[in-house]
C-alpha cells in the first residue's frame, strides 16, 4: 500500500491498478479540464454542446436539439434563454408548426470559438494542466489492456 490520494488514507496496490478505477479518474480529470476551459469563456458543457450541434446541422426545434445533445428538454430551455440572453442563439417561432420553437446560431454565435472548434473546447494538454499523475497512470495503465486482463475477477 502506499499513500492515499489527496493525502487520505493508503490505497490498496489492486485499487490502484484497477483498470476500471484509472479511467474513472482520467474521465474525472477530463471532465474537470474541459469544465475549467469552458468557464474561462464563460461557458458551460451544455452550451457548447447546444451551439454545436446547431453549427453541425443549421436552425433546429428545441425538441430536435435536446436529442441531438442528449441535454433533457426542461433543462434545454434554461440553456437556450443563456446563450439567448448573450445573443448566441435565436429562438423563433417554427413558420410551419407555430407550437415549435426553431434555434438557429446567431453571427455571433458562429463567430464564438466554442461553436467553430473541430477538436472540441480548448482544454490544456495533461501535462501543462496538473501535477496530477492519475491521467498519465490510467493511460498507461490502460494502454496495454488485453481481452484476459478485461475479464471479471471472481475473488474482487
């Protein structure tokens, strides 16, 4: 065993090496890269999942663009009135069903780097972005996964 993680308690050798664990803190870590990149610009996953999706396939309805997103319709509205409120996105009335609403991306909104990306949100690499070996320990760890390594253990 060797010292736990952010100073806590040992973490056993095979918790360590746990495939399944390593890429649960790599996508952790991911997730908090990508959330930190977004906030500097004032943005959210979900805006710029939203403003994706809108540069990808041209004015939607909101029930279209909740599932191209998977962003759950109730809270798609409150992220349609954000970048609405920042002039990103418009709403209008669909001219052929006046119930819908379509999104169409503003030229501000094609113009916001967030929207225009072709490899995603401007994120750090791991190595400029943390001290943090966990990344690099579940890439490595990870890399050379064979079929018998993936198999369920019968004595975890």
């Amino acid at each position: 065993m060797t010292t736990g993680e952010n100073g806590g308690a040992a973490v056993p050798a095979r918790l360590r090496e746990l495939p399944s664990r390593l890429l649960g803190q790599a996508s952790t870590q991911a997730q908090r890269l990508v959330t930190e990149a977004l906030g500097r610009a004032d943005a959210h996953k979900w805006h710029y999942a939203a403003m994706v999706a809108l540069e990808e396939s041209g004015p939607v309805s909101q029930a279209a663009l909740s599932d191209r997103t998977g962003i759950h319709r109730s809270d798609l509205v409150a992220v349609i009135n954000e970048l609405a409120e920042r002039e990103l996105v418009e709403r209008a009335p669909d001219p052929d069903d006046r119930r819908r609403n379509v999104i169409t991306l503003t030229a501000l909104g094609r113009r916001r780097p967030s929207a225009n990306s072709s490899s995603g949100p401007p994120i750090p690499t791991t190595a400029d972005a943390t001290s943090s070996p966990s990344p690099r320990s579940a890439g490595a760890g990870c890399a050379d996964w064979s079929r018998s390594s993936t198999r369920p253990r019968t004595n975890f």
